[in-house]
C-alpha cells in the first residue's frame, strides 16, 4: 500500500537583526509556527543553519533554502 503525499506549506521571512555588530537579513523557514532553518549571508555564499547547527556554506541562497528542506525532510 502506497502513502499519498501530502502537500507541506514552506514559508519564507526575512529578517534584520544585528550580528557581530552588523546589521544583516536573515531568512528563516517556517512550516506552520515551528523554524525549521536559518540561512545567514557570509561574503558570497551562504550559510544555512538548524536547530544552531551549521549545515554547510552554499553558493546561491536557493542551495540553502534547497539543503535546509531536505535536512527537515530526512529527519521529520
């Protein structure tokens, strides 16, 4: 027997907050109320972290957003 896919809303919210005394946007995806990831910018990539775990550097903010989905996926 076979499950049926349920579709999952993804939000994404930016925003400002103050790190190492720079002002800098932080995206955040949120699945209902629960933050399942934060993608912080680091020159010219990107740093994407869950649960304050760093996931890995990425070159493009899609790469991060991509990466913390499929992290949420493997362990939801």
């Amino acid at each position: 027997m076979t499950k049926k896919n349920k579709d999952i809303q993804v939000q994404i919210k930016e925003e400002e907050r103050v790190i190492n005394g720079n002002k800098q946007t932080v995206t955040q995806l949120v699945i209902g109320k629960k933050i399942i990831g934060e993608i912080l910018p680091d020159n010219k990539n990107f740093q994407a972290y869950n649960d304050g775990h760093l996931l890995g550097n990425f070159k493009s903010l899609d790469d991060g957003i991509e990466a913390l989905i499929r992290n949420w996926n493997l362990h939801e």
